[in-house]
C-alpha cells in the first residue's frame, strides 16, 4: 500500500469510528512497574526483628523506603561472615544515611535456631547499628521470599543446602520500582555505589571516572565477576 492509500485508509476509519458514534479506542495503560513487582516478587510475609517486633515483609520494611537485602544465618561459616563484615563496612561509609535513606534487611535461613535473641547477639557482635534489622520468621515463608526475590541457585541441589546460599545483596527502591543485586562478597566501596545509584534518581548517578577511580576493580577473573551486578526482574522467578 502507497502512503497516500494507508492515509486515506487511516482517516476513512476515523470517519467510519466518527458516524458511528462511538469514541476512538484509547491507547493501552502502560503497565505499572512499583504494583507489578510488589504483588509479584514482595510477599508481604510476617517477620520478627532481632528486637523482638512483629512486623510485615512489604508493609512495615519496604514500602515506600530504599532496601539492602540479604540472606544469612548466625552460625554460617562460608561466605556469611565476610558478607557480613563488608556490610558492615558499608554502613559505616554511609554514615548518617543508614536508617534516613536506605534500610538495611538482613534475613535468616535458620528460622529454627536464629531467634530474635540469636540475632541480636549476631548483630551486636558484629556492630551493627541503626537502620539494620536482622529477621526471623517462619521457614516456608522465608523460602517464599527468598525465591520471590530471586535469591536461589538454578541446581535444586546446591539450593536446598543453605551453606551453598547466594550470596546477593539485592538493592530496591520500592516507590521508584528499580531493584538491583550485587554480591556482597564484592568490594565495600562498590556496595555502596551501587546502593547510592538505588537511592538517586537515573539523572543524578554518578559516572565516569569518578566511580571507576574510587577503588580500581580487580582484573583476575572472579574480581570481574563479583562486580557485576543484575537485574533482578531479569532473574527467574521460581516457587520453593
């Protein structure tokens, strides 16, 4: 067809909805991306801080706030204690931030023995402050959020054996529905840029030189690895 022929075609069709009386067909609704990942991948799950309250997943800790997630376990001797530690090191760069800004949610894996007064002990020990919670809850529910989140191996059987866990630090700020996650075995310096990205809007992030020259990423080859991070609405998302 011509273009004149596909615009006659065009305005006979206008004409044609005009006589009829009814209205052109209004354009599709965009999808909404904050409510499509909050009814998909944010289970509002019951949990208990290590101080002991009673809070809701989605309601109480993420809604409307900027979130560091990661998973873990008290008595983890892998990868826990250096994740740890590299959090640790983030909030302290962070300053006044923590709590302000960004929230961090540390969740066990070990709901049977990580009660709140296990986890505030952890806590403690290791330093951590304000604008930090460590959780508990029940395990199906866990199980269920951690899968939601995108927080599982692909083998089945490396998954179920939480020694082996992922060891993501999935970054989200809820109102503006962007979510990211990076390993937490990563450089601290690089946690925490990629958490003040999750806290900027798009135009304000900083680039160039003045990133990459903060901390030199390493060149060996899992230096390469541990600073990628993903997106995680691009992770399959799987029931436990």
């Amino acid at each position: 067809m011509t273009p004149v022929a596909t615009r006659l075609a065009g305005l006979l069709a206008l004409v044609a909805a005009g006589c009829s009386g009814r209205p052109p067909e209004p354009p599709p609704t965009p999808p909404n991306v904050v409510a499509t990942i909050r009814e998909q991948q944010l289970p509002n799950i019951e949990l208990v801080t290590h101080e002991g309250r009673r809070v809701r997943f989605y309601d109480d800790l993420v809604k409307g706030r900027v979130v560091a997630i990661n998973f873990m376990f008290a008595t983890c001797r892998n990868a826990c204690p250096e994740s740890t530690q590299h959090l640790v090191e983030v909030q302290h760069a962070l300053g006044d931030r923590m709590g302000r800004d960004v929230t961090f949610l540390s969740i066990s894996l070990d709901a049977e023995r990580d009660t709140p007064e296990v986890l505030r002990g952890y806590a403690e020990a290791h330093g951590a402050g304000p604008g930090w919670y460590f959780l508990t809850g029940k395990h199906d529910d866990i199980e269920l959020l951690r899968h939601k989140l995108g927080a599982y191996e692909l083998d089945p059987v490396i998954d179920a054996d939480r020694t082996q866990h992922t060891g993501l630090v999935i970054l989200g700020n809820e109102p503006a529905g962007r979510w990211k996650a990076i390993t937490a075995l990563g450089k601290p310096v690089r946690i925490r840029q990629a958490i003040e990205r999750t806290i900027l809007p798009v135009t304000e992030w900083p680039t160039g030189a003045a990133v990459v020259n903060e901390v030199p990423y390493e060149e060996n080859e899992r230096g390469k690895e541990v600073v990628t991070a993903d997106e995680v609405a691009k992770l399959l998302v799987r029931d436990p």
